[in-house]
C-alpha cells in the first residue's frame, strides 16, 4: 500500500510509520509542511498518490486548544479540509483515516459510551475534533475520500509529550525531586497502549468503514494510575496538588465501549495497563 501519514513525527504517529513499514506499506510523510497552506498540502497529496491517508497531525492537548481555538480550529479543522479536498484530483478516492478523539462525547451521563451516543463537545478540542469528523464526512458522502474515523480515548507510550498526565507524572518521577505536582485525581479515564492503537490505524485502513470507538474498554482514575507508577518507580515521594493544573469542572468517568472495533475490524488490546505503564517507563 502507499500511504501517507500527517503528524509522522509526533508521538503516534512515529510509532505509526514503523508498524507500517513492519507490515511492507510504502510510507510517505509531509515533513516540514505546514497542513494550514492548502497549496502546500495539495503538491503532497498530489506527488505521493495515496491509497491510504492517516490523518493525525494537529493540536492534540486540550488545555492548548482552550488557549487558542482559532489556530486550533485552522489546523484540525481547515488543515483536514486542505487534505481531504485535494483527494479530489486523484484518479481514485483513497481511505482517509482520521484521528478523532472520544472527548467529542463530551459529559457522558453513562460509561461505557458507545458509538451510538450523540457527541456533545464540551471543550475547543472536541469541538474541532468533531468538526474534522463532519469535513471527513461530507467528503466521504461526495464520494472524494473513504473515510474511517477513529474515536481514541488516551493513549500513551514512551515518547509522548510531557504535558499529558502520564508522561508528566514519569518525568516528575525520573527527575529526582521529592515533590510531585498533580491536577484532578479523581477523573476516570480509558488508557491504551500506542502499540494497540496503531495496529488499530491499520486495520481500520483494511477492513473499517464509518465511526469506531478505539480505547481499552476499561478505565482508572488518575490516582491509580500515579500509585501505579510511583511503584514501578519505587521512590518516595510527596505529591502535592498543584491549582494551576486543575481543569475546572471535567467528566469523571470516560470508558470506551469497543465492541464495535473488535467485531467489525478483529482488534483486540493486546498490553494490560501494567504492561503498558511499565513500556512507559522504560
Ligand atoms: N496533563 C495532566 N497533568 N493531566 C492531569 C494531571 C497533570 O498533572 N493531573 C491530573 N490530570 C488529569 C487531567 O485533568 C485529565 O483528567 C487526565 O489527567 C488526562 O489528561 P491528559 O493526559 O492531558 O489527556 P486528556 O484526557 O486531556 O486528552 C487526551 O485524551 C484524549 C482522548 O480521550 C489526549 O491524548 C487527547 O489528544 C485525546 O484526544
């Protein structure tokens, strides 16, 4: 297959790029271009001829997107538009998989939230995450794209950025210091393991059609998750809550149903949370 990755050199996407030259794809990035610059974007849709397109480039961290919602909206929203819509000058609609995310839910009353459950965006990210969801949509229905969307909950892996909770509490716990900074511990959350997520991606690409939940089907809170690690590190520490990484009012409980992935696509996550946050920490 020759496919082309946005957001190649990101946390996921990295990973992403690997299994699929494992699995004998040929793989193509977009390197420095910025997805904004719709010419831009075009030439490389254009010159590499995808069959398979694996959206994921974009603004990934909620608190950035609360900060900015007009570059957010540009990149997630705009930047899906510019690839999607230059699909149109090839000779053949190739699958375009988006990375979309299970925050466009929003404030779920019941867990685990499947599918079918009408996405209520409760913050800038989600709206623009749902937003992308609508343009891959309505591309797919003009017949331009195939599109898959992918809902993932968090995922993490050595390599994320340092501003999302797991990878923060590692680097915390790796740095020496007796004090570690916290925000909410009480929120529940579905973690997966980059190494499931991007053999989702690709069956998704092979076998998906429509909308699929991608998480763990299970979820933790974020206390559990730092006892977790804290054992695995086997330190002392003194955890402190920091305000200035509350969020104000959140969703408690977050949990994927992913009955649907599994039945229509055959993925099933692989890596326990141990496993995964023991992978994390290296
Ligand atoms: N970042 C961070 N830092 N989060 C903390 C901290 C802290 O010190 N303490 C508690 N938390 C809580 C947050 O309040 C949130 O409830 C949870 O940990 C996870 O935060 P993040 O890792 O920043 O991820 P997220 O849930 O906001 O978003 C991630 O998951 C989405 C899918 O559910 C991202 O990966 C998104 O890109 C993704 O779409």
């Amino acid at each position: 297959m020759r496919v082309l990755v946005t957001g190649e050199r990101g946390f996921v996407g990295s990973y992403l790029v690997k299994y699929l030259k494992e699995s004998s794809d040929e793989v193509f990035g977009f390197g420095s271009v910025d997805l904004r610059d719709q010419e831009k974007t075009e030439e490389v849709v254009i010159r590499v001829k995808p069959e398979v397109i694996y959206h994921l480039g974009g603004i990934s961290f909620v608190p950035d997107a609360e900060r900015n919602f007009k570059e957010t909206l540009d990149v997630n929203v705009l930047g899906t538009e510019h690839i999607a819509k230059a699909c149109s000058k090839l000779s053949h609609p190739p699958t375009f998989v988006l990375a979309s995310s299970g925050e466009v839910y929003g404030k779920v009353k019941t867990v685990p939230i499947s599918e079918e459950t009408r996405p209520k965006p409760a913050n800038n990210y989600s709206l623009s995450k749902l937003f992308a969801e609508e343009v891959v949509r309505k591309k797919s229905r003009e017949g331009i794209v195939r599109g898959v969307i992918l809902r993932l909950f968090n995922h993490i892996g050595p390599g994320q950025r340092e501003d999302f909770v797991v990878a923060n509490f590692t680097a915390q716990l790796k740095s020496g210091r007796k004090e570690m900074k916290v925000g909410n511990l009480s929120a529940k959350r579905d973690f997966s393991d980059v190494r499931d997520v991007v053999r989702a991606y690709r069956l998704a690409a092979e076998q998906g059609s429509g909308t699929y939940n991608i998480g763990s089907g299970e979820s933790y809170s974020i206390q559990e998750i730092l006892d977790k690690l804290i054992q695995i590190s086997a330190r002392e520490i003194e955890v402190v809550q920091d305000p200035s990484r509350m969020r104000g009012p959140e969703v408690p409980e977050i949990k994927a149903d992913i009955a649907k992935a599994k039945r229509d696509l055959g993925w099933n996550p692989e890596f326990s949370i141990d496993e995964t946050l023991s992978f994390v920490w290296g």
